[in-house]
C-alpha cells in the first residue's frame, strides 16, 4: 500500500502538468496570467507600507486589467469544451471593479 501511495505522489505532479498543457494555448496563458493577478490580489500591504502599497497596486493593474473582458470571451468561444470550461469557471468575474485604484506617481 505503502508502495502505491508513493509512487501515487510521484506521479501526481506530471498529471496535473499534462492537464494543463491539454488547454488551448490562450486559455493556459490567460490561466498563468490570472493566476498571478488573483495572488496579488491577496498581497495587500498594510497602508502604512506606501512604497510596497505602489508597487502591489502596479502589479494588479499590469495582472489584471483586462482579464474580465477576457474571461467573457474565452468563456463564449469555448462553451462546447467541458475540460476549459471546467478551468475557467475556477476564476471569479467582475474583479477589476473591486481592483485598487492606479498606482501614484
């Protein structure tokens, strides 16, 4: 049992991989991209820390910014395929109207 848990683990990594790189090319540059806007999302600084304030703030407007409207269409060109859908319907809808304000100069 030992034995199949083991080799279960290792093998583990390469299937997610191999899921990934079944989507579209688009749909895993729009996933990458996404997924680094939502992390920054979670990077919030206290406000007192201005300068790290700025630089998560750029950061979720260069992630983020444009990813509901890509989001709606790669969601309509791909309603036929089970396996994206599946993906993008992981993502939330309608953050950019809850994103920070642009950074200060």
């Amino acid at each position: 049992m030992k034995k199949w848990i083991l080799c279960f683990s290792l093998l583990m990594p390469s299937f997610l991989s191999l899921a990934n790189e079944s989507l579209p090319r688009e749909v895993q540059r729009y996933v990458d991209k996404r997924e680094g806007c939502d992390h920054m999302r979670g990077e919030i600084p206290d406000p007192r820390e201005k300068q790290r304030m700025r630089d998560v703030e750029h950061e979720i407007q260069r992630l983020c910014k444009g990813t509901d409207k890509e989001l709606a269409r790669l969601k309509k060109k791909y309603a036929n395929n089970p396996s994206v859908m599946r993906r993008l319907d992981e993502f939330e809808s309608g953050i950019e109207e809850v994103m920070p304000t642009a950074p200060r100069g």
